[in-house]
C-alpha cells in the first residue's frame, strides 16, 4: 500500500492524528475507533516522509503481542523496505535494553538476570528470614506489595522519608526495600520494577540521558491511560530534547489503578506537556449506536474524565438485554440456554464471550457450558511460564547461565527434595549474608567442611556438580540440550516419572514443549530474557469455544454477543474497591463496566440475580447501580425471575430462603455514591458482623425469627448467626432475618 493509499483511508480525524507530527500530542481514542491503525499509520508517514529512521522512533505499548502486531503492520505501510522497528516493545522490555547497554554504571553486569514476582517473594522471604522477622507480623506479600507500590513511583530506598510512613510495618517495609534492593544488585539481578526505575537512575547521567533523548526524534505511547508515576518520568524525560510525543490512550479505559496505573497522567497532559494537541477519535467500527450509546449514558456518571460522544455507522442494532433471574444458577443456565440459540444462526462459538467481575463466577456458568456440551476456554488461567515445573525447569537453567542468582538456586535445590532442610539452607543462608556472597558459592565453600552431616554434604555435592557440568557445556551443547541433562542428572524427570498422580504426565509433557519452544531461541540470554518478560501465550483461537475470562482480562478484545454476568451490589461495583478507595474506586469500576459493554459488536446481555450462592447458602443480593445508570429507553427487560410462591414449592431452595422479600430491590446512589450493601461478595473480603446496615447482632442477643419464633445467638459467623430457636433448637441463619427483641 503506497502512503497516499494508506492515508486516503483515514477519516478526517484519523487523517489528523498521522499527519500532525509535530510537539506533543494526545489522541483520545474511544473504543473501537481504529488506535492501532492511527499508531501503525503515523510512525510509517515519519518514515516515509523521511523525518526520522526506524532507530530514531520510539514506540512503547503494553503488551509483547500489541508490540509485534505494530511492526508487522508498519513494515506492511512503508513504501520501503525496513528491518524491525528497533525500539517498538513494551516499557519493561525496552527499559531492560537500555540498562544492558549500560549495566556497568548502576554496578551490574549485562548477564543480569530479571525477577519475577514468585521470584521477587521468595528473595523477600529469604530476608525477613535472615532478619528474624516474624512472617505472621511483617507479610513478605504485603512487603512486596510495598516495595512494587515504591518503584512505580520512581521511588528508590533513599528516596523515601521515613517521616513519611505511618506504622511500623512501613518502617520495616522500606528497611527491608533497602536489604532487598542491596542484595539484588549483589546477585546481579533486577524485579520488573527495576526496569524502570534503574532507566531513570540511568539518565541522572548526563551523557546517558543526552544520548537517549536526542536520538529519539518522536516517542509513541498505546495505552496511554495505564501509565504509573514510573512510567510518566520515564516518558518526561526521553522526551525533553524533541517534544514530540504523542500518547494514544482512552480516559474512560482506565481501569489498572491496583497495578499502579494514574489515569491523572492522561488528564493533566495539556497541562504537563507545553502547546499540547488533543484530538478526539469518535467514529467507532466495532459496535451498534444503542451499544455505544448505554456505554456513554454510563460513563457519564464519572466526574474525572476528558469527555468524547461516540459514534457508529453499523446502524441502531438490538437494545440491551437485562436479564432478571433467580439465582447465579438460573443465570448460568440462561446464559448457556441463549448461546445455544446464537450458534443455531451463527455456528461461529469463537464470536462469543462472558466478561465476569470475579473469577468465582465462572464456576457455575462452566457447570452449565459443560451440561449444554458447549465448548468453552477460560482465558487468563495459569500461564504457560508461570506453572510450577516450567518455573522448576527454567530456575535450573538460570543458575548455569548467573550462579549469582539466589532464588534460582532456591527453587532448583529444593526441586526434587535432596535431604537438604530448612535448617541446612538457613545454614547456607547466613553464610553466604556473613560473607556477602551468593548461595551457591556459600555451597561450594562450606561443602567440604564439617558444616553438614556426611549424608547433606554429599546431596550438595552431587546437586553442585550437575550445575558445574551445565556452566561447563555452555560452549559445547545448545542450551535446550543442556537443560534435558540438567533435569535428567537432578533426579528431577525421574521425580515426574515416579509420580503417580495424574498430573505427572501434563507436567512431563509441557517441559517437553518448553524445549521444544526453546529452540526458536538464539541463546540462553536472549531465551531467559523472553521468559521474564513475557505477558502470555497466544490464545489459540482456532478452536470453536466460547470465551469465559474476567472484565480486565478483555480489554483490547472485540466480540459479536457479550455476556455480562452478575451485575449486583457488592460484586459489581465490587464492595472491596467502593471499601477502600470510595468515589474513586466506585468511578474505575464504572470504566469496567464501560469496557465490558464496548466489547460488544452486535448484542449485549447483562443479568442480576436475586440470589447468588455461597458457601453453600443462597444469599440475597441487590441490583447494580450501573444498570440504573444505562439510557432505560434503550433496555429490553426480560424477567425470568419466579414468584414468590413458586420459590416456596421449589425444592433445590433451603428452607432458609423462604425467607427472602423477592421484588428486585434498588438503593438509591443519587443522594450518596458511594453508599454501599454488603452482599455474598463481603464475605470473601472479611468477617462482616454487621451485615444489616441499622443492626449490630451480639451473642447472646434475644432475636426473633418470623419462622423459628424467638431465641439467642450463640455464635456470629461471618453474615450468619448460630441461634438456639425455644421451640425449633439450633439454627444457622443468615442475620438478615433475625429481629432484635
């Protein structure tokens, strides 16, 4: 495609945003109106045009996939022929790149190896250990929590006043932030945060940032609303030579706060950025006008936003359907039911998908799909490298390639069992702190000493020597190779082969496939490099299934019918994000919501149930405040909802929900937003005693029930009370229907 074609299919706002190169630029592109294609099309016009070359470029997205796609496409474009865009990649792996060319000056080498978060927490645990902390009293998950929240704000251990921390678990948050931090520099290693973080550390150098900040004549940022405070500085400061920045991002699809992410950087960037441009995408090509128009009557409820109306030439389109059901199980049954009714005109299952709010939910629907022999996918299970034997196998092959690497060697020791406990590690362990060294030459030291019994020393021995003979054939075998001796000569594919359990097998094949896939790989540098930064494996879509995966998971993903499950109170908002950060939270769950409904092309079917099951109790819930918040002129209500009655001679109910009041029931929000209903959702969350909003119950408490008559609490469960009844003995009921006498 020569560029005048290319740019002849751009509409005018389109046409816009590729051709104003120049200074800083901020495209708000709503959904589905084609930000990809703007992005590919204007770093091929900056080429074309001959304003800067490939290297000169950079193109920051968030996710390894989108990075590809982009470079396929602009080496599609461009009328010349072009290697791979050098510095189009995702923030992390292009951070990585940059710090390798300059290890030397933050005091690593360029064989740095880059943690994971399982990695991350056991080094964690390696110190709180080392520190004789208690882990009941200082959580290493809510320590590395800490430590992630510091680096996304650009924050190194120095950087942070302890007159700003509150409590004591901060203050041994950061003095274990500065240990950490010490010892991953020690063992020649880095955490994803890093990646950002050492970059500015990096360009505090003049020369560094000089040469950074120059070379890049224009920077291109996708997503531009998932940006943390790391990410901002990072961009602020490449960008300070030429100015042209441009960032491509939708506001109103801002939903990562709880990884870091401020959609303030998107709001304020007029403000940040000098003589800024904004441009406004509005004609969508994904969805119906009665779609976009729900999705924007929604969001219209925020306060913090930018502002844009959508619109669609695919016509008008079916109105929303919102379902009234019963129980999560009826819903999931309607929900496999209407499947069955879309595939009869459209046999194409890949076309469909169900967006929960929380993984729970999926249980019951797969039941259904099951029970309806529709084939289905869960998307975003457990990844590829993130199952235990890939973890296993590839711990091996980074301790050969770093032996510096303390977690490695951790998890490999200790995969399959040697005999070597945990009071021989901690042995090791404080040696290796003592001497300021890594694990494995603390091993190598103290092996041929009396520090162990004869039987551990031997276990070292013998694990010591199959790493050296993996460094030792760095020259000789590929690595790929090397790996097969490493789990051969461990014990560790005998330990896969004398495992009865059925598991064994998958565990044996997928390593079978991690060698196979690293064949495709150049080096063990280059592979183990892939390994840490990669965000999944690609979804095979060729099979004929129904998509089931979570409302953040879809982002990006585009779908002919959509369900959307379980919009109540308490689940969606959900009641944890509306507990801890109020309006604000309430706000990011309502851009869900906004992503869940523009992820449909053709039909929308939203449900609420009236209840949902848990712990093995039907429990009552409330309709989602989000579906008062849809245009009602452009709702189709259908009521599957029974009466009353006929819930009492329905046999799969308990007889403690005879006692639910089945009218759908509403608050009102109007008055006060962040009010809030504490549902089935609260009791995954905490232990809610005061589950009636104007009623404290208390053992011991004189209460009646309009079945049981009266009696006294002996014991509050969570939302339930244990009530000895005078005439029925003891019951478990759930205290919304026990009065206070």
């Amino acid at each position: 495609m020569t560029e005048v074609n290319y740019l002849e299919s751009l509409n005018p706002l389109q046409y816009e945003s590729v051709c104003s190169t120049e200074g800083p630029n901020l495209i708000i592109a709503g959904a589905g109106t084609g930000k990809t294609k703007v992005l590919t099309t204007r770093v091929a016009h900056i080429i074309d045009n001959n304003l800067a070359f490939p290297s000169q470029i950079l193109c920051v997205t968030f996710t390894n996939k989108a990075a590809r796609e982009m470079s396929e496409r602009v080496q599609k474009l461009v009328s010349q022929n072009m290697e791979k865009m050098p510095w189009m990649g995702t923030f992390h792996s292009i951070g990585a790149k940059i710090i390798r060319n300059h290890a030397e000056v933050i005091g690593l080498k360029q064989s740095f190896t880059i943690l994971d978060k399982d990695d991350q927490l056991s080094l964690i645990k390696q110190i709180i250990k080392s520190e004789n902390l208690d882990q009941s009293q200082f959580s290493p998950k809510l320590i590395q929590s800490k430590i992630d929240h510091w680096k996304n704000k650009a924050l190194n251990p120095n950087d942070i006043k302890s007159e700003s921390l509150d409590n004591l678990v901060d203050e041994k948050s950061l003095s274990i932030y500065k240990i950490y931090q010490a010892r991953l520099f020690e063992i020649n290693c880095l955490d994803f945060g890093d990646l950002l973080l050492q970059c500015i550390n990096l360009f505090k150098v003049p020369d560094i940032h000089k040469r950074y900040s120059n070379n890049f004549k224009y920077i291109h940022v996708d997503e531009y609303q998932d940006t943390n405070a790391a990410q901002y500085k990072w961009l602020k400061l490449l960008g300070s030579h030429h100015q042209n920045v441009c960032c491509v991002g939708d506001d109103d699809q801002s939903i990562y706060s709880w990884r870091g992410a401020e959609v303030d950087n998107m709001l304020r960037f007029e403000k940040e950025f000098e003589n800024a441009k904004v441009i406004r995408l509005k004609q969508n090509y994904r969805s119906t006008n009665n779609i976009l128009k729900s999705a924007s009557s929604l969001i219209s409820y925020n306060e913090y936003r930018l502002g844009k109306e959508l619109v669609s030439d695919q016509g008008d389109g079916e109105p929303i359907h919102l379902h009234l059901v019963n129980s999560s199980r009826d819903e999931a049954d309607l929900v496999a039911q209407d499947i069955m009714k879309y595939s009869d005109d459209n046999p194409d299952l890949n076309n469909i998908s169900i967006l929960v709010r929380a993984v729970f939910q999926s249980r019951e629907i797969e039941e259904s799909l099951i029970k309806y022999s529709i084939p289905y996918r869960i998307v975003g299970g457990i990844r590829f490298y993130e199952r235990s034997e890939i973890k296993d196998a590839v711990s091996y092959l980074r301790l050969v390639y770093e032996s510096q690497d303390d977690v490695a060697f951790e998890r490999a020791l200790t995969v399959p069992k040697r005999g070597i406990g945990e009071k021989s590690f901690n042995h090791i362990l404080s040696y290796a702190k003592q001497k300021r060294i890594s694990l494995y030459q603390a091993s190598k030291d103290m092996v041929d000493t009396d520090e162990f019994t004869k039987k551990i020393s031997e276990s070292l021995k013998a694990f010591i020597s199959v790493i050296d003979r993996g460094k030792s054939s760095i020259d000789n075998l590929q690595f790929y190779d090397i790996l097969k001796m490493l789990l051969d000569e461990s014990g560790y594919m005998n330990m896969l082969k004398n495992d009865k359990n059925v598991s064994a097998q998958t565990k044996i094949e997928n390593i079978k496939e991690l060698i196979i896939a690293m064949e495709d790989y150049n080096s063990i540098e280059e592979f183990l490099e892939h390994v840490s930064l990669v965000t999944a494996i690609d979804e095979n879509n060729e099979d004929n299934k129904v998509s089931i995966m979570t409302l953040h998971a879809a982002k990006g993903l585009e779908y002919d019918y959509v369900f959307l499950p379980g919009w109540e109170e308490g689940l969606f908002p959900h009641q944890k994000t509306i507990d801890e950060t109020g309006n604000k939270g309430i706000e990011e769950e309502r851009r869900l919501a906004y992503v869940g409904i523009t992820r449909a092309k053709k039909i929308i079917n939203i449900s609420t149930s009236m209840s949902r099951r848990f712990q093995n109790n039907w429990m009552p819930s409330l309709q989602s405040r989000f579906i008062e918040e849809l245009d009602q002129e452009l709702i189709k209500t259908i009521n599957h909802a029974s009466s009353h009655m006929d819930r009492l001679q329905n046999q799969e109910f308990d007889e403690f929900n005879q006692d639910f009041d089945f009218k759908p029931r509403k608050l009102d929000f109007k008055n006060n937003p962040s009010s809030s209903y504490r549902t089935v959702v609260d009791l995954e969350i905490e232990n809610v005693r005061d589950i009636n909003d104007d009623v404290l119950l208390q053992i011991g408490q004189t209460v009646e029930h309009k079945k049981f008559g009266i009696g006294r609490i002996k014991d509050i469960d969570g939302t339930k009370a244990v009530v000895d009844f005078d005439k029925h003995g003891t019951k478990k009921l759930i205290s919304d229907f026990l009065k206070p006498c």
